[in-house]
C-alpha cells in the first residue's frame, strides 16, 4: 500500500501497515532508499521487514502484542531521512526506527539523545558506531567496517603461502564508509606484517574503472580487497582485472559480497572471498528460522531465487528477531518500552543466533555483533557456489 506524504517537502511513504495504531500494536518506523541510486538495496531491505513482520505478526506478534511498521522513502538524503524522522516520532508510541546509513544516524543522534530517546539502527557499520556513550540508543546488527577488513586481513595471514610479506591493495569508495577503515586497515597490516601495496580511492560511482585498473596491475598485488561499494564501480574492476592477466585473490567487505551482485561478474569473480554477517545459505541450511525465510523467499517473485538470501534482506530478519527478544523482555518485565529500556535489553542479549540466522550464537558488545564468516563464491559452467571458507567467528 502507498501513501503520498501529508507535507509537501517529504518524499513519497512506502506503508505496509496504515490503519489507526491501536494501543497494543509496537510501532516500527523504517526509512529506506526505496528510489535513486541506493535502490535496489532498499527494496530489499524493505521486503525483508515485510517477510519478518508478517511471520512474527502471524505467531503472534512480540509477546501479543502485533507490529505496525511504515516504510519511508528517504531517497538515501539525510534532510529526509531527519525530516521524516521528526514526522514519525512527533507524536509518541515509536518503539523502533531504521536509520539509512551513518550520515542519519550522525545527524538526528543528539537530538535523539536528547529529546525523543527512540531505539534505532541502521544499515550502515561505520567504526565510530561503537561508541556507546555518543550513539546512546543504537546498536548494529553485525560487526563494523573496521572489524570486516580485520576479519579478511586475518585471512590474508593465514593464508598466504609465500616466503614475503603478502601484498594487498585497498580499493575503496570516495564515500565516508568508503573512506572509514583506512586508517585501521594501515595499521592492521602493520601489526599482521602484511605490506599494503596499494591503496587506491574511486568514485563512488563511475564510468571508465580502467585507470584503476591499471594502477592494481602495476602494484602487483597478491590480495585485493574491495570496500564501500554497492553493486557499483568494483565489479567493472574486476572484470578488467582478469582481462588484464591479474590473478589475484579478490576480497571484499560485506556490501561487496552481495550474492546477486557477484553472480553478475560471472567467472571473474571466481574464487572471491567476502566477510558476511548474517547466514545467506538459505536453502541449504536445516536450521529452523533459516527454512523459514527460505519458504518467504520463494514466495518472493520479482526476484529469481539462487536458494541464497540477498544480505539486505537477511539483515532485516536479523533485526526483526533481535527486537523480538529485546521487546519481549522488557514486555516480561512490565518495563517501559523506550531507548533507555531497549538499549538495554539489546545489550544483554547473549548466545542468540535467531534460529540460524547467525551461524554461531552471539552476543552485543559495544552495542555492535562482533562476528562474521567468510564466504567463498566459485563458478563452474556458469553457475555460482557459495560456501565457507572459514568459520564463524568473532573478530579480534
């Protein structure tokens, strides 16, 4: 269902529930670049929330008491998502807002502290997120940018098979979280005795990739790893690579290990290696909440299905069920259903894994989820695998 915005500066509402809230009902607010550039990756997100809030609502909500959720089209503008989100919160009873990427957050956070003291996250993992003092009521459902490249520059270490210090070039995004690891990933490599070949910024979105190209083929490095991207920019990298006689092994942090995306590259892209922070090997796993989602995604059908989820989509379940036992303890407690309560009770979840839909159990530490896994995709006859290539584990 669409409703046009009351006010004539706000975009368009995308609401899935619209109906007068009744009193029982927990309001969820959800902002999402459901039109522009960020597209593709919102509408996932946003039918994520819909699977997930039609299953909890179908087995009776959070503790009874159902789900209302509204989508709002913020078009990835921080001046609509702050506008939609005063709108929103204006008059009371939101016991949860979505928060489209750490630009938003960064804005409306000190007035959140301040005035509205709402329970939010958000699909962005920028590495200042873990302070829990200045972000007082959000949490990250996975680990930060600064822990993926950690995760994968373990790898690299343990790897490598040669008797010189492994060579990796870092190819990020001109965007703020394209930009946000660098300084930990020098360092990182420092520690781990990895010599960074290369670091090496592009736009965030770009035509002609082959100066880049050209400048990863003259570092000769042994790893790449790709950062800050959507489905944009690194794939037409990649794919030079190759055609250029690069052989090296190709990385990427989470929002550059989108199944959908990778299948795209086809064979260039074999062999890739990406840190995930939610379970993408739906139809394959007997875990129960993971055979859930995976009857919800055939149901799905604009979207051909690979039997593996899209990461946007599986982070909304993700969060759905995390606010499921958040709320649901405080409900149990007869608390108070507002961010100082809920930041609590996020905070001390432990040893959850939401039926799968983590691949280990996890806990909240520094109001982050500090764990991950690798997956590595490979091709053969023009079909696309997806399987660990290591364990889940928390990052250092």
């Amino acid at each position: 269902m669409k409703l046009t915005a009351a006010a004539s500066f706000l975009p368009a509402l995308t609401i899935a529930s619209r109906t007068a809230f009744a009193a029982a009902e927990l309001k969820f607010w959800i902002p999402l670049p459901l039109t522009g550039p960020l597209a593709v990756t919102g509408q996932a997100q946003q039918k994520g929330w819909e699977h997930a809030i039609d299953w909890l609502n179908k087995n009776g909500g959070i503790k009874g008491r159902k789900i209302a959720i509204s989508y709002y089209d913020d078009q990835y503008k921080v001046e609509l998502g702050v506008a939609g989100f005063k709108k929103a919160v204006a008059d009371g009873g939101v016991v949860f807002t979505g928060g489209d990427g750490t630009p938003f957050v960064r804005a409306i956070t000190p007035e959140n502290n301040e005035t509205y003291k709402v329970l939010m996250s958000n699909t962005g993992a920028t590495s200042d997120l873990v302070d829990t003092d200045k972000y007082r009521y959000h949490f990250l459902v996975g680990p930060t940018y600064t822990d993926m490249v950690s995760i994968l520059l373990d790898y690299v270490k343990a790897s490598f098979k040669g008797s010189a210090a492994p060579r990796v070039a870092f190819v990020y995004s001109d965007s703020e979280f394209g930009r946000d690891p660098l300084e930990n990933t020098r360092a990182r490599c420092k520690e781990l005795g990895i010599e960074l070949a290369l670091e090496e910024e592009t736009k965030f979105v770009e035509v002609d990739v082959t100066a880049h190209a050209i400048n990863l083929r003259n570092a000769k490095p042994d790893f790449v790893i790709f950062h800050g991207y959507a489905a944009n920019v690194w794939p037409e990298i990649a794919k030079l690579l190759r055609d250029y006689g690069v052989d090296a092994q190709l990385m990427g942090t989470l929002y550059s290990s989108h199944p959908d995306v990778i299948s795209s590259i086809g064979d260039a892209a074999d062999n890739y290696v990406g840190t995930v922070s939610v379970n993408l090997l739906a139809a394959a796993s007997d875990k129960p909440m993971v055979k859930t989602i995976d009857t919800y995604l055939k149901t799905w059908t604009d979207k051909p299905y690979t039997g593996y989820a899209n990461i946007g989509y599986m982070q909304s379940w993700a969060t759905a069920l995390i606010l499921q036992q958040a709320i649901g303890s405080a409900i149990d407690k007869g608390a108070a259903l507002n961010g100082d309560t809920l930041i609590g009770e996020i905070a001390a979840i432990k040893d959850f894994d939401g039926g799968g839909v983590f691949g280990i159990p996890i806990s909240f530490d520094k109001h982050r989820i500090p764990y991950g896994v690798l997956y590595r995709y490979n091709f053969k006859d023009g079909k696309m695998s997806v399987t660990e290539a290591s364990p889940w584990a928390k990052t250092a």
